[in-house]
C-alpha cells in the first residue's frame, strides 16, 4: 500500500540519506553496547540482537537531522541518536512478549524471546533503557550538563506512564473495546508518538535551540509521529508480513480499533496526508537545510514497510 | 536467625530513624507518582502498588543519611531516595515475574502481576524506571546541573548490563550450575551490591563530596551491600515466609549456590560480620554524624526481617 502512485526524485535522495545515517546510528549503537564478557554475555548479546542490524532508524534519523539544522557535532548527535534508538528497541522487545503483543516475528527475524528466552528478554530490555539514560548523561552528549539534563528529563517523560509505557497500557486495555477516534488519538500520541516527537526535540534540545524553535520542531515531530502511525496501521492492514517484515493484521485480530478501522483506509490516507503537509508547514522558518527533515514528512506516510 | 543475640540500645536509635526515613521517603515517592488519571490509570495504580506502602526503604535511608553527612538540603536528599526506591521496586516486580523467579509474594503481599496481570506489571516496572531517571535529571533534585549527570550516570551504571540487571541475568544462568564463590560473589555485587553502593554514593554526589570522601562512601556501600545480601541468604535458609514477607527457601529449592550454600550457615555469618566492621572502618574520617550509618552496618547482619 503506498499512498503516492511512483517514487520521486526527492524520495530517492531521502532514501540515501536514510541509509547513510542508519549506518552512522548502526556504528555508534555497536560502539556503545557495554563490551560483551563476563558472566552476563548472555544479556549483552541480547541487547545487540535486538538492537543491531535493522530497522529504518526513523528516530536516529531525526535527531541527526535536527541537530544538523543547528550545527551540532555529529558525534555528539550521534551518541543521542542512538539512545532513542536503544529505548526504542527496549520498548520493541517488551510489546513482543507473549504477556503483551506474543509476536514471534519482528524485522523479519525471530522476536528477542524467541531467539533467546522470555526472561532474558525482560532484562535485555531493561538494561537497554538503562543504557539509553547513562548515555545522555555522560559528558561526550553535549558539553553543557543543563542540556544533557533537559535530555534525560524529557526523554523520561516521553518514555514513561505518561508517554509510550502508558500508551501500551492503553493499548493493552483496549483490546475488544470500542475505542472512538479521540481516545485512538491519544492512544497512538502516547505509543509511538511521543518518542518520535522526542527524537525531533532532542535535536533542537542538543542545538540549545530557542524557545520558538523547538516548539515548532516539537510540533513538526508531533505531526509526522501522529502521520507514521497511521501509515503503519495501513501497512498493517493491506501489508504482508514479507513485504514489511512482521506480522501484519495483527490490530484486526486483536479487534483492536485503529484510525483505519474507525475512518476506512481511504480517509485515514487524507488524514495521514494532511499531517504530513502539516509537518511541513512546521519547518517554513527553516532552510533548506530543513530539505531531508521537509522530504521525510512526504516519506512517512509514502513508505511501503 | 539472628546474628546478635538481643537488640541493643542502639538498634532501637536506628529502628526509630528508619522508620523516619522511610516515612520521608514514603511521602516523596506518593508526590514523585504520575498523577492516577486518564486512560492509562491502571498503569499507574500499578506503579503506586509496587512502590508504596511497604519495605525497609534500605537504599533511601542510605541516600539521606549520606546526604546529611554533607549537609545536602533535605528535600533534594528525599527526591533521590524516591528515584532509587522507584528503581528498586521496578527490579522487585521484574523479577517476580513468571519467567523470571516466578515468585506470587513480596513484602506479605501479592506481587504485582498477581494483584494486576503480567503485561500490566512489566509496563509499570518499565515506567517505574523511566521515572526514576527523570527526577534525578529534574532541577529540584539538585541546583548543579553536573551533579544531575552524574547521578543520572551512576545509576544507569548499576542497575544495566553491568550492574543490577547484569546480576539477575547471571542468577538466572545460574540455576542448577555449581558456581564458585568467586563467581557467587561476583553475581550478588552486581544484583544487589552495585544499586545499595549507589544509594550511599548518590548521598556523596549530592554533596559534592571530594574524591577521598567519595569513595569512602562507595566502599562503605559496597560492603554493607555484600553483607546484607549475605544476611538475605541466611534469612532464606532458615526464615519462615511469615517472618520475612517473602517466599522462602527459594535459592535451595532452584538450586542456587548462595555463599550460605558455599560456606555454611556459621562461616558466612562470619564473613557478614567481617564485612560489617570494614563497612564501619570506611567512615573512620567522619564524626558523630555518622552514627546512623555505623549502626546500620551492624544493624544489616542482625535482622530478622
């Protein structure tokens, strides 16, 4: 399911650009996996399992870029790309397990607790998020210690009971209720959302970006996070899981409501549309060296996995 | 089992600013909740059923009292023994789970995926550690942005990979294998000992402690971490669950090598005792100040509970 009729010259570019930052994001993420030894090899190699070697590194992407916007050190936006990235994969290997999601299949490969064992997953997520925090945290991040802790504050906010682990429980409560679209709406802010406006802040948070800068970098993070959802319950809905590689129908199995199966795959296009012009419209301050940030608000919702 | 023969008189100065303590550090952690609204409510009564209302508050009263050393400002002091306490409890819930100790009672009570179910409880634990690192990173925790980090840091440092859950990976590995005492050593600092060394070293870092000072505190933790973990291991061996709030006997049942298995019940009460008074020797350069934290290296092997 695309929601474009071809690919772009602007798409092609992005997608270079999205390769050559999931490479730097993939190349800082092995540089900062604690060292594998020791008694606990077990939980480091399932950290780098579920962490290493996939993923279109969407979040990563939008903290270098941002960064990029406000001159920031590329190694420094790196070590932050790849904490959101570590929290991101935590959060994958917990809605995996079978007291939540019980998905075997994630990017096309066994999910951590198959390829492991439940407990070991737990932990490996865990240590993940830990991980995500200490890295912020440390002096290389950012040379100020106030924007390392802006970092670590925000990131825990749109990690937490009022961000993604509160959007799962909402998730998991939902199931074989009847949800309205305000109550999607919030459902999916809080899930998926939050962390990816996170990735867009923490650039603008890395750059010491003004207070009017950063809320329309927030907003322009709101707006694609919300766009990605959408587009990702479309795939879900008409996708394979070998064109997307993981298991797909899984909302309708569940009888979960998604903004698809409230507005029709045809008005949940428009919307996701809409939101990615809205993304957009975010950026007009910026230059053009908001482009890829500009081309990727296109990408979210033409993507096909 | 008793490591001492009758309570002393200072036992009950100590049992009497415990209690204080964890009344301070009970009150903090009702303030530092999420608030119980919106949908995602559950999570957080799920959060609250884990985090209050019970336990010795060992690692708060360890931040405090350090912190008091120091002249730390009581309320900063309070916020990092709720962000410790919130981490302990999340490793609590974690690691009653079915697949990893599966374990029905804690504190006397249902452990959370009882009372709630089990995706419920590995949310609140991932959200119980997202808070944790928050507060730390909130201004009100501490007026220099420095020390935020490096309280930030240091945690992330003992409950990942190469601390806390580092330790529960290894005790999982464990089961049924003949671990040396070199290597039961080596699994309970990081499962028990690095997060109880922290809480002391959190009181140091709030007050800008010199280096000197600073790892004396760290030594002093680490030794009445090891030497409570011993006394747990006796209490598990030879406590009943009436006594203790907790499921007995567990260790032996699984087959886990403990120093109580490796040594006998008499030579390991030896070696908590011997780690006892190095923990006391380490505070040599404080003065009365440190009374507390004297009695309460003594007071860790005498328990009953």
């Amino acid at each position: 399911m695309t929601l474009t009729t071809a690919p772009t010259p602007i798409t092609d570019v992005l997608k270079f650009a999205l390769a050559a930052r999931a490479e730097q994001v993939e190349a800082m993420l092995d540089a900062l996996m604690p060292p594998t030894s020791g008694m606990e090899k077990r939980l480091i190699d399932a950290m780098r399992y579920a962490s290493l070697g996939g993923g279109k590194r969407l979040r990563g992407f939008l903290v270098i870029e941002v960064a990029q916007l406000f001159g920031v050190a590329p190694t420094c936006a790196a070590r932050v790309a790849a904490s959101v990235e570590m929290l991101h994969a935590y959060s994958l290997i917990h809605d995996d397990l079978p007291a939540m999601d019980d998905d075997p299949l994630r990017r096309g490969q066994p999910s951590t607790h198959i390829a492991f064992d439940e407990a070991t997953a737990i932990l490996a997520g865990d240590a993940l998020q830990a991980r995500a925090f200490e890295i912020l945290a440390e002096s290389d991040t950012h040379s100020d210690s106030e924007a390392r802790c802006e970092l670590v504050q925000a990131l825990g906010l749109a990690s937490g009971a009022r961000g993604m682990a509160g959007g799962q429980m909402i998730d998991i409560e939902a199931e074989g209720k009847a949800l309205d679209l305000v109550q999607v709406g919030r459902l999916q802010a809080l899930k998926t959302g939050r962390l990816i406006q996170y990735s867009a802040e923490a650039g603008a948070i890395l750059g010491r970006a003004n207070t009017h800068q950063r809320q329309q970098i927030a907003a322009y993070g709101r707006d694609i996070g919300a766009a990605f959802q959408i587009a990702d319950d479309i795939l879900d809905a008409t996708g394979t899981a070998e064109d997307i590689g993981k298991t797909t129908g899984k909302d309708h199995a569940a009888g979960k409501a998604t903004l698809v199966s409230l507005l029709g795959i045809e008005r949940a296009t428009q919307q996701a549309q809409m939101l990615s012009q809205q993304a957009i419209d975010h950026l007009e301050s910026f230059d053009e060296g908001a482009a890829r940030l500009r081309d990727l608000a296109a990408f979210v919702v033409a993507r096909r996995s």
